[in-house]
C-alpha cells in the first residue's frame, strides 16, 4: 500500500508540474500574440521629406524649359541628389533654360542637365570643369561604321604607314582610352539610337591629351574602338607593329615517301626493274643503296 501510495503522490506532482508548463507556454504564447498585433497595428515612422522639381513628360536635347514640363513632388530627405530644385520657380527664375541631356518623366531636373539662365544649348555648355573638346575627322570605318554616338566611350588609335625609305614597320598604337563621345558631326543628343555615317567625332578629354591628338593626327591616321557601355577598365596596351600579323604558326608540308623500292634484275644482257613494298626503313636503305645486279 505503501509503495502504491507513493506512486500516486508522484504521478499527481507530474500531473501539477505538466499543467503549470502548458499555462506558462500559453501565457507565453498570448504575450507573443499581443506584442505582433501591436506592432501591425503601430503607425510607420514618418520619413522627413523635402519638395523638389522633377519633369512631368519626357525632355530632349535642346528644348527650352516651361512651366508645363515640370511638376513638384515630395522626395526623402535623406536621399535628394546633388543639384536638384526645390520649386519650379527657382528652376524658371530669370532667364530661359533649355535642356542639356535626355530626361524622363518623374526623373529630378539637375543643374547638370539643364542650362544657366539665358545659355544656349551649345557643345561648351556639355563640357565638364577641367575638360576640353577636341575634333577627330573619321571616315565609315574609322568611325566604326556610324555607330558611335553623343555619350558612347570610345578608344582612340593611331595607325602610321610603313616608310620603306627608313626601313620603319607599319604600326599602331593605343593613344587614348575610355574618351567621352561630346558630338558626331553637329549633333550632341545623347539621346540619339540610330547610327549615321559621320565626317568628325568631338571627344571630351583633358588638355594634355588633346595634346596628344593633335600630335597623332599629324603622324598618321586616328581610328576610333567604340567600348562596351558602362565598362570602365584601362586595360594594358603595346603597339603592334607587321610582324605581329605573322605570328601565326606556318604548317610545314608532309614530305611523301614511296611505300615502294625498286629492284633491278640483269639475266644476260637483258635489264629490268621490279617494285617491290617496303618498309620506311628499307625504303631509306634502297634510295641509299645501288639496285642489286642479279645474274
């Protein structure tokens, strides 16, 4: 009875024990519940905004900006770009600005892309603090076929003809690398996406290298690489001179060889000769040797 009665008295602690773990998880549980259900139903943090310019309908190259062109919208605080206008007034103050570069619809109006009161649309207006325009007269294929355009990058090369006087290879080096396409012929709408065979492509480049095409000019003939958009690597360069067009291996021929030797029979006074196979070492041994004379 004894041990029975314990059993019970243990059985009956595990019961209460159980019961107060399954009340303290639901308690648990509930508290859990509650503090999402909060959270759902608490306001989002407001986030600091500040008024600024931006297009309300597509803007090309050249247009003259009015007020029906632009419209003003709330903008995080936190991230408003360098150069934007915070009412369309401040942007119409004075006189008239006309655009510089492409805009889209809801795109925020920068100083950069837009004139200074009163400014023409002109190439000097698209040049960058510290940067000159310089002008390299192209043909079809040294413009790479009419498919470089206002905003393209491009690689400048200098190809000089051999002078068979001085004994000097052909050659042509990389003059200039990743350079920013102003303006083909007298367009400079970076927006254009159709190619045309141009005369002269107008390069953004700093005083020392337009130095240098203007040199290269004179020694030979500029040719232009159009890069892949967006690609920024400066890779190694070495001139190539006609040599180089010769380094491709020369397959030399496979000499043939007869699988045949001859062998001449001499019976009295009569001669012939018999071709019999051969091996290619006794091949080499029967062109050495003299035919054997049989008698």
């Amino acid at each position: 009875m004894a041990v029975r009665k314990n059993t019970l008295v243990m059985v009956g602690i595990a019961a209460v024990f159980g019961l107060a773990a399954v009340f303290v998880a639901q308690a648990w549980l509930n508290h859990q519940a509650e503090l999402r259900l909060r959270n759902m139903d608490a306001k989002p943090t407001a986030v600091p905004t500040r008024t600024i310019v931006v297009a309300s309908m597509p803007l090309r190259f050249g247009t003259p900006l009015a007020a029906e062109h632009l419209r003003e919208v709330p903008w995080s605080e936190n991230a408003i770009p360098a150069g934007t206008y915070g009412t369309i007034a401040e942007v119409l103050s004075g006189e008239k600005r006309v655009v510089l570069a492409a805009i889209q619809p809801n795109e925020p109006i920068l100083s950069t892309k837009i004139t200074g009161p009163g400014q023409k649309a002109t190439l000097s207006a698209l040049i960058r603090e510290g940067m000159r325009a310089v002008t390299v007269r192209v043909n079809d294929v040294e413009g790479v076929g009419g498919f470089v355009l206002p905003g393209d990058h491009v690689d400048v090369l200098l190809t000089r003809a051999p002078a068979n006087e001085a004994k000097v290879p052909g050659s042509t080096d990389v003059v200039l690398q990743n350079t920013r396409v102003l303006a083909v012929d007298q367009l400079a709408d970076d927006s254009a996406d159709k190619p045309t065979v141009v005369k002269a492509v107008t390069l953004e480049v700093d005083t020392i290298a337009a130095q240098k095409i203007a040199l290269a000019g004179s020694l030979g003939n500029l040719s232009l690489i159009l890069r892949k958009a967006g690609e920024l690597h400066l890779g190694h360069t070495r001139r190539v001179t006609q040599s180089d067009l010769a380094e491709t291996e020369v397959m030399q021929p496979v000499a043939t060889t007869n699988r045949f030797a001859k062998v001449a029979v001499t019976r009295g006074t009569s001669r012939q000769e018999y071709s019999v196979p051969a091996e290619d070492g006794g091949l080499r041994a029967a062109e050495q040797a003299p035919a054997p004379t049989v008698r």
